[in-house]
C-alpha cells in the first residue's frame, strides 16, 4: 500500500522536470516565395504550437508583444526588412529571425568571370550571381559561389545606364570557415574601356565570434557607366580567436543586384 508524505520536499520534484519557462521556443519557420521581388512576393510563419504567437516588425526592430501580431501570409510588393518572434505563456520567446527582401535591379547582359570557379563550390556558374535567386543558410544548396582567394567580375549591361547602388549578397557560417567579406574595390567604365575606382566603399565590420547568418551590403555607386569592374577580397588569415586561425576563409557569394533610380 501507497502512500504520500505530507512534508515531502517539493524542490525534489522540481530536480527530475524542467520548467518550461525555462525552455525556449523554436524558431518560427519562415516561408517566402521569393526574396527578390520582380512584381510582387509573399511571406509566411510557421509555428506548430497550440496558443503560440509571432509577432514581427518592419523597421528592423527586434518584435515584442506590442508589435505586430502575425495571421495570415504578408504580401510584399517593396523591399524591406521583416523580422519574426514568437511567444507563448508557457515558454521563453523564440530568437528573433528575420528576412529582407529586394528589388529586381536592372538586367545584365553578361558577367565574365577573372577568377576561375572553385570545384567544390560554383554553384551554377557565373551567372549564380544575376539569376534572380539567392542562397540559404545551406551553403550546399547550389545558390552559392565559393572561393578562397580574391574574386573578380567584370559586369557589363545593354546600354549606358544610371546605377545608384548595388546589393551584394554573402553568407557567413564560421563553424564552417566561412567569413564576412574582408574588403570589396569596384571601377566604372562609361565607354566600356576606360576605368574610373568608385570609392570610398564603407568596410565591412570584423567577425569576432561564431555566427551563421544571411548577409548584405548595399554599396552606392551614383555612375552612368556600360561595365562595373568588381574585387571582392576574401578574409586571408582566420582570426585567432577560431580553430582554423591563420588560414584563409572562405568566401560565399550569391546574387548581386544592380538598381536604379527606377527600381
């Protein structure tokens, strides 16, 4: 026969449950039909928790439980920044996770590559780039160029055009040895000749802990120009503070967007 002791220690049975509040909440799973947008896209999050509630912003504040409350799938016809969190009494807020989405840009009529395609890496080619299609977290998911040593393009569009600025896209995932990008040069040409540098190009702050994350540059060029000779310079000698110090980083590229005044 069984039974319960009145003074039986309470902090006993605490030590074989965890309290969910002290259990954090998944991410919510972020579905988009495209970041880029040509006439319009479409953003969606996914949460499967009962009473589970995300929350988002677009001004790239951080979401709190005064923000926007998310229920359906958002439509997006403009560039910007959208960023998730999720809630629940029971739990301890989720990260905050967030998207951007761009413009089209301009079309390129061609894109000639100086540096040869890395093997393990290249992942449809040069025209990875300019395909209208950015990469993932997965750095395997074919969207990726991948090189270790500097990169070099020369850009060249249809007609003499006016371009305001230019998004570069890259990845970094330091478990993997995947790094910011260390520094970029670009020159002009409005004949398709003769090249100008266009500077100064703001530098792109040192990774000093792990992180895997999406990121982007927008880099104003403010030219009427035919080509866009573009350096793009890898971190040569991993920071002490990682596993791999001293040696080179990768770099990983996606798409590159032009834009105009128009766009």
């Amino acid at each position: 026969m069984y039974s319960c002791k009145k003074n039986s220690n309470k902090s006993d049975l605490s030590d074989h449950f965890v309290q969910t509040k002290d259990v954090q909440l998944v991410n919510p799973k972020i579905e988009t039909k495209s970041v880029i947008i040509d006439s319009s896209s479409s953003i969606t999050a996914l949460l499967d928790l009962d009473q589970a509630v995300i929350y988002y912003t677009t001004d790239g504040s951080e979401p709190d439980e005064t923000s926007n409350k998310y229920t359906n799938s958002i439509s997006i016809s403009k560039p910007g920044k959208y960023t998730f969190k999720a809630f629940h009494l029971d739990f301890k807020p989720s990260d905050a996770i967030d998207v951007s989405f761009f413009n089209k840009g301009v079309d390129v009529r061609s894109i000639a590559l100086e540096t040869a395609l890395n093997k393990q890496y290249p992942g449809k080619g040069q025209n990875t780039l300019v395909n209208g299609e950015k990469g993932t977290l997965n750095f395997r998911d074919g969207e990726w160029l991948g090189v270790t040593e500097p990169f070099i393009a020369i850009v060249e569009f249809d007609d003499v055009m006016y371009i305001e600025s230019i998004d570069i896209g890259y990845l970094v995932n330091t478990d993997s040895w995947i790094f910011p990008i260390q520094d970029i040069s670009i020159d002009f040409s409005e004949d398709g000749i003769n090249y100008m540098p266009i500077g100064p190009i703001k530098k792109i702050e040192k990774q000093e802990s792990n992180s895997t994350k999406l990121e982007n540059i927008n880099i104003s060029v403010s030219k009427r120009l035919k080509k866009m000779k573009i350096k793009i310079s890898n971190v040569t000698a991993i920071p002490k503070w990682h596993q791999g110090k001293g040696n080179p980083a990768w770099l990983f590229m996606d798409e590159w967007i032009f834009n105009t005044q128009k766009n």
